[in-house]
C-alpha cells in the first residue's frame, strides 16, 4: 500500500495509546520530523506519562510546529489525536502557514493495543483507557473533512501497517528543479498578433495555425504565461491554442488569471457577471467546435496557482506573490496569486485599491507578475510586473530569465479603454520606494552573505556606531552605494632601519601560490570615491537624486568632501569632460561611473590635523633638542664624558626635522579646483557591470585612458606588473619602490594581477601596502626607528587587520553588485554601512 503525500505538509497520526505510531513514526520520517506529545510531557516535566503536564506540553508541541511550518519543514504529529478538539488546533496552524494536513488513521482492536502497552513502562493503565480512545476516534473520525482534513489513510490490521509505504512529492507548484532559461511573458489577454511577434524577436519559431499551431523555442528556453490570455482583445481562443499547444509539448508553462479563472467557471456552467471583456472571449468561442470547449476546460482547471522555480530563486504568479506563500498550496495562495489583495476601497476611477504588497517584500525570491495594468515594467523590491497593458494600447512585455533582460512590442492598436490611464512617474518606484528607509534593515546584529567570502557578521555594537556616525556626517543616503575597505600593511621587515619593505608583500603572495602581482605607487592623499553621472537627468534615473546633482565626492566613511559644492562640482566637470572627449560612455554603454581614488592634497581636516598636532609636536621637539644640545655641546668642551650624550641629541634632533620634513610633503594651499589632483585606480562599476572580473592592468589602463582626456586635474598612478619567478623583475620592483620612498614618497600597494584571487587559504588580500620609512616616521613619530623602538614595533600583529581588510572588501563588492543587479537601496545598504560599522573594530588605526 502506498500514500502519497507532499514533501511539505502536517501529518497527523491518528489512533489510541499502543497501536504503534511512535514505531511507525520512527520508520518512515526523520526524527526531526516528528513531533511527539510523550516528549514534550518529558520536556516539560521530565515524565513524559505526566498527564498534568499535557497543557504545557501541546504549547509546546504548537510553537514547534509554527517554527518548523514557518521554514516550510514536514511536521508528523505523534500523539493520539483521537479528539476533534484536539486535531482542529493543529489544521487551524498548518492553514495558517499554508500547509495541506494529511491524517495516517490506526485503527487496531482495542485489546492488541492493550498488550502491547502492558509491555512498556510507565502504561499500567486498564484497558478501559484504550477503549474510551478507539470509542472516541470512532465519533469524531466523520468530522475529519469538515476539519479540513480531506487526505486520509486507514490501517486497520498490522498487516496494513507492515505493508505501508509513504511517497513523498513536491507540490504542484514547486518546480524549483527548473533552472530555466525563462521568457516570462505577461498578460496577453487576446493580442495574438503581439504575442507572435514578440515570439519572434525572442527567437522562437511559430508553425501552423489553429489547433495545430507548433512554437519551437530557441535551445533549450521555457516560455512562462503569466495568465489573463483571454478577454477583452480580438483573438483569445488563438491565443489560448498557442499556449495549450506549448504546455502540452512541455516547452512553456502556465499559470492562470483571474480572467482565466472567470472563463473557466462561465465554461462550467457557473454564474458570472459577462463584463470586463468576458463577452467579447465568448463571441470568439462561439465560433470554435463543441470539443475544443471541452480541451479548453481540462485545459484551465490544470493550472497550478504559481510556480517556484530556479532552486528557489524565482516564483512566477498572475497578482503577485507574498514571501510567507511562495511555495505553499493553501486557498488562500491561490486567491492571492490570482486576485492580489484589495483594501476594501475604491479610487477616482472606480476600481479597487490594492494593497501594495510589492512595496512590502523582503524576500530574496524574484517574483515576476503581472494583472495590474503599469506604463513600464520595473522592478521593486525584488518584483517586477510585466503587465504593461498591451491590450489598452501600451506594450507586452516578456523578462528573459536569468538575463534579466526586457524585451517587448507595441501594441498594434488600442483593443479596450483602460478606466485608469497608464502614467508614467518621474522616478521608478524602486527610488520612490527607497525615500523611506527602515532603520531595522541595519541596526543589530546582522550576518550579510557575500559571495565572494561567504556570511561577514556585524556586530550590534559596531552597527549603533556606525548608525549615528551615518546620520550625523553622511552625505545622501543614495549616493552611498559603496564604501573602500581598509588595507592591510605587508608583513614585518627583519632589515636593518626597516619596518616595511617589498619583500615581505611579495613573500606574501607567493605564500598564497600567486604569480603575478602589479605595483602601483601609493599617493599621499585620501581615499575618495567619485561617482560620476552624465547629467543629472542621469543621476535621478540611476541614483534617484532629486536635487540636481550629477555626481559626488565623498571619503571613505560617508561623508561629502567637500563644504564647497563648486569645487565638487569643478573636480566632477573634469571627469565629465575627460569621459566625453576619450568616448567613455558609449565604449561602457553607460551613463555613470564609480572610481575608488586617491585625492590629493591630504583633506583640510587632515592638513588641519598636520598643522595643530603633528607641526607642533615636530616644532616644540625641534626647539627643546636644540637647547639640549647646546648645552650639551657646551659642556663636552671641558667634560669628555658628555659626549655620547650630544651625538644621541644630534641624532634626535636629525629625526624632529626628518619628522618635520616628512609632513611637509604631504600638505600644500589649495586655493582653487586646479590644485586637486585626482588619482583613480578603479574604475568599479558602469551600468550593468562591476569590473571585478577585469585584472588590475585593465583598471590601470583603462583609467589612464580617461587620465589623458583631462586637464591636469587627473593624475596617472604610475605602475608596474612583476613577475615574482622573475628575480630579475622582482629587484627591479624593489629598486623602483627605494627611490619613491628616498624623494619623500608614501611607499607602493602590491595587488594581485586579479581583482579577486583566491589562494591557498582562501580569498587573498586584495591588496597589501608596503610605506616607507619617512612616511612612518608621520605614523608611528620622530624616534620609531630607534633600535628600542624598532624592535617593539615588530611585534605588531596583523592577522585581525587582514581578516577585516578581507571582510570590508567582501562587504563593498556586494554592495556594488546589488546595485548593479538593480536591488533595493536596503540591500545595497546593508552591505555598505557593514563597512562603516567594521571601521569601529578594535584594531591599531596605524596598521
């Protein structure tokens, strides 16, 4: 015997104490499936006879059930259920999160249930007990279907139990085995000739007509009908004909609309109101054989509410989809996949207001949908309606998946008057949706998955720092898309006067089985990210900024670079300019770009920084080892023993005014955009693109491209790529690195030929910096390479800095794809504010 049941539902088992449920339980379903009574009573009172305990124990028993229901887990329910009572509180849950209930009825005599349970402890109870519950299961068994239970299954004789095997299948909707690739097409309601031409520019080849029309898709495609083919256009039975014949070859699936659901029940016999284009598909059907009504009502009863595709990536229904259903085979679902949800109301035209569930959605399911009639598909929040009311005269539509790709057909005339014109808003609904953000999407402490370093954890600290440090400092929120992550410094130099050196940057990424690595000098100035749009026209399309910006500047904590918005502007201009005269846009097919820069000089808050601290620490040191030494000089003319101590306060002062000198170099007046310099070294995203898929030569080259279109502003960064089996090349990287570092330089970064490489322990450092040691002197004062000194110094640790250097990286490149893929600002934000909540990591800020 065999029963067939879903591999998500509630399973009741059903029959007084001793007829072997728990046995039977423990064969055919996983442990973690089973819901016991007996041992939620041992649970709750460590006696699991304890008939006391049995309230506290089905409270139990129903919070575990919600919580496995609610991650759409199989649950059996092993108790006696023999009380209508008893059961009705179980359907009433599973219903609740949208689970069919199944019932597995044991119906054996009452005196083998007896025996049985004189051979268990702890059930010295008579046999009255066992036919009170068989009495009982006896009554209420007629009131299973009212229950809601309507899939039943009796054992009577253990024999039936010994024979019994459960099947366990996907529901109807789940097709998550589907990979695709999809063409979802949405409502077509009648417009065949639309609806074939848009096949074509899909590549798919129609041939016949009729009932024997034939549609061969391109290798290897599914088309995906997102319902209403019928009503109110001129050619619904064609269109239907269309459809049956796919679905029935298997090469599209259909799911049905309200308008579908409404026919079918006119084809049954059922009373239902003729409007809203329901005569017009009648007419039509009039003129087809007595027999294709029949095809055509088989037809439409075997739609399945939604689908669930993709692994579950993707779900496809008529109105929508909310996150709790996806899935799931309830009434309720299917209601909702075919009506969407109204909220009781009327607007000015007359017709329903619906709730905007899609508003809402926060799941990571794409839900693709259609029946409310919009001027343009868009996607929000992870949905996207691709009814764009061709048959009021707009467009059909169809979204390739998993290109992500629209392609649509005018309609060829208006078919129907729409009550509600088709208006489209200045901004998409993603923007309009993301002018409200949730503080719950970022406080807390959150894990945010990557996928080029798995889950990153922020912790609920680090989030309520970085939360008030955003909303003190940051510039507008949507601009904010990205943020750099910090850099780790190369290992420890052993040499002498050293603390960092090459060799210990490229002793690293041999270590990691790495190759080639290019070297890019490291400038004296401050992280900057400068995104870039063609217009602002530009920027509200892509940014949904309303204030007539074209781009910004901002540091790497969020905030704007600058107070003057025309030095902004200026530094933008020039970028602009450069993109227009080297041809960026249309090489990148792209109306923005975001750059990770160095812009020099150091920022006015730094310089400010130089200027209060560093100047009068190196000044009042200057001055004090000038006194001692006079007077020490003084006093080695008659006394030969002070001696060493005026060579030690030469050396001193020799460091204060190398200290001095060190600062200097990095700081000069700007008066006016001219004295910017702008250093790009990544050119990180353009429309539809994060170039993390190019090598760090491409980068390099491309923006030296755009360097050369500008005025002076731009500045090329010079590099190299070494070869580390390459001795040759390697000492000439290193050479190259002494004289940077000798005229005052900050030092060099050493990259991986890759954007994102993996080594032998994983995703290596994206890039390492290797200062030199008159930059240092800023970092770590005057005296750091004092031998004393020196050595206490190379006792820094940096496994914590390149663990966070990897997750900030991790964090800012998801943050760039989900942009990119087009995903609500909350997601992009998740990420991106994860990196400004890792800056508040305990870890030595001179590493």
């Amino acid at each position: 015997m065999t029963f067939k049941i879903p591999d998500f539902c509630v399973v009741l088992l059903v029959g007084p104490s001793g007829c072997g449920k728990s046995s039977f339980a423990a064969k055919h379903f996983l442990p973690s499936e089973v819901l016991s009574s007996d041992w939620c009573r041992a649970a709750v009172s460590d006696d699991e006879t304890a008939q006391h305990a049995t309230s506290d124990a089905f409270e139990l028993l129903h919070t575990m059930l919600k919580v496995r229901l609610k991650n759409r887990r199989l649950c059996v329910i092993d108790a006696t259920n023999v009380q209508s009572q008893s059961r009705r509180e179980i359907v009433k849950i599973a219903q609740s999160y949208h689970a069919l209930t199944y019932a597995i009825v044991f119906s054996l005599p009452d005196s083998l249930c007896f025996e049985r349970n004189q051979n268990r402890a702890n059930r010295d109870f008579g046999i009255h007990v066992i036919r009170r519950q068989n009495q009982e299961l006896k009554r209420s068994a007629p009131l299973m279907q009212k229950e809601g239970i309507r899939n039943q299954f009796w054992l009577k004789s253990v024999e039936d139990i010994d024979a019994f095997e459960i099947v366990r299948e996907p529901l109807f909707n789940d097709k998550r085995e589907l990979a695709g690739p999809f063409d979802i097409i949405g409502d077509v309601h009648g417009c065949y000739d639309e609806l074939t031409e848009l096949f074509d520019r899909l590549g798919y080849r129609i041939e016949g007509t009729g009932e024997e029309v034939a549609v061969i898709p391109p290798e290897g495609r599914t088309a995906i009908f997102l319902g209403d083919l019928v009503d109110r256009g001129p050619k619904s039975m064609e269109a239907l004909k269309l459809a049956m014949s796919m679905v029935n070859a298997g090469t599209a699936l259909c799911i049905p609309g309200n308008h579908d659901e409404k026919f079918y029940r006119y084809l049954g016999g059922r009373d239902v109101q003729i409007k809203h284009g329901l005569a017009e598909t009648i007419e039509q059907l009039e003129k087809e054989p007595p027999e294709f009504r029949d095809k055509l009502s088989k037809f439409l009863e075997g739609l399945v509410s939604h689908y669930w595709l993709d692994g579950g990536k993707l779900c496809v229904a008529h109105a929508g989809m909310k996150e709790e259903m996806i899935g799931r085979s309830s009434r309720a679902v299917r209601e909702f996949a075919m009506y969407g949800e109204t909220t009781g109301e009327t607007d000015e035209f007359g017709l329903p207001v619906r709730y905007q569930w899609a508003a809402d959605y926060r799941g990571r399911t794409k839900i693709v949908y259609g029946h409310t009639p919009v001027p343009m598909a868009e996607w929000l929040n992870n949905t996207i309606c691709l009814d764009t009311g061709c048959v009021f005269g707009g467009k059909l539509t169809a979204l390739r998946y998993p290109e992500m790709t629209l392609i649509d057909v005018p309609a060829k005339e208006t078919y129907a008057e729409s009550a509600k014109p088709l208006e489209l808003g200045s901004r998409t609904l993603q923007h309009t949706s993301d002018d409200v953000l949730d503080i719950s999407d970022i406080l807390g402490r959150r894990i945010i998955h990557t996928r080029v370093h798995g889950n990153v954890t922020i912790r609920e600290e680090n989030s309520s720092a970085a939360l008030e440090a955003m909303s003190r400092f940051a510039a507008n929120p949507k601009w904010l898309v990205y943020l750099p992550p910090t850099m780790s410094p190369c290992g420890t130099s052993e040499a002498y006067g050293y603390l960092e050196r090459p060799e210990e940057a490229f002793a690293y990424f041999k270590s990691e089985s790495i190759d080639k690595v290019v070297c890019e000098e490291k400038h004296m100035g401050s992280r900057a990210v400068a995104i870039v749009c063609r217009d602002a026209e530009a920027a509200k399309r892509r940014f949904g900024i309303l204030e007539e910006e074209s781009g910004i500047v901002y540091t790497r904590t969020g905030r704007r670079f600058f107070d003057d918005l025309a030095m902004e502007a200026a530094l933008l201009s020039e970028i602009r300019e450069a993109a227009n005269k080297t041809d960026f846009w249309a090489r990148h097919s792209t109306d923005w770009m975001i750059l990770d820069c160095e812009l020099m000089p150091w920022s006015a808050k730094a310089q400010e920084l130089l200027r209060t601290q560093y100047a009068l620490v190196g000044s009042a040191s200057s001055h004090a080892l000038k006194a001692a030494h006079d007077a020490l000089h003084a006093a080695s003319m008659t006394n030969p023993d002070v001696t060493p101590l005026l060579q030690e306060a030469i050396d001193r002062r020799e460091m204060a005014d190398r200290f001095v000198q060190a600062y200097r170099h990095y700081c000069w007046e700007v008066s006016g955009p001219q004295d910017l310099k702008l250093a790009p070294f990544h050119l990180l995203a353009t429309e539809g693109a994060v170039h993390d898929t190019k090598s760090h030569e491409w980068h390099m080259t491309e923006l030296a491209g755009l360097c050369e279109g500008g005025t002076g502003i731009l500045m090329q960064t010079p590099w190299r790529t070494v070869d580390l089996s390459d001795e040759a090349q390697v000492g000439e990287a290193v050479k190259w690195w002494e004289e940077l570092t000798a005229k005052g330089g900050e030092g060099m970064v050493v990259k991986p030929l890759g954007f994102t490489v993996r080594g032998q322990k994983g995703l290596a450092q994206p890039a390492v910096k290797c200062r030199g040691p008159e930059y240092l002197r800023i970092i770590y004062g005057p005296e750091y390479l004092r031998p004393e000194n020196l050595s206490r110094l190379r006792k820094r640790g940096l496994a914590f800095k390149r663990s966070l250097a990897l997750r900030e990286y991790a964090l800012g490149l998801e943050a760039l794809h989900r942009f990119v893929e087009k995903e609500p600002l909350r997601r992009v934000h998740e990420c991106a504010f994860g990196v400004l909540a890792m800056e508040s990591e305990p870890v030595d800020p001179r590493l």
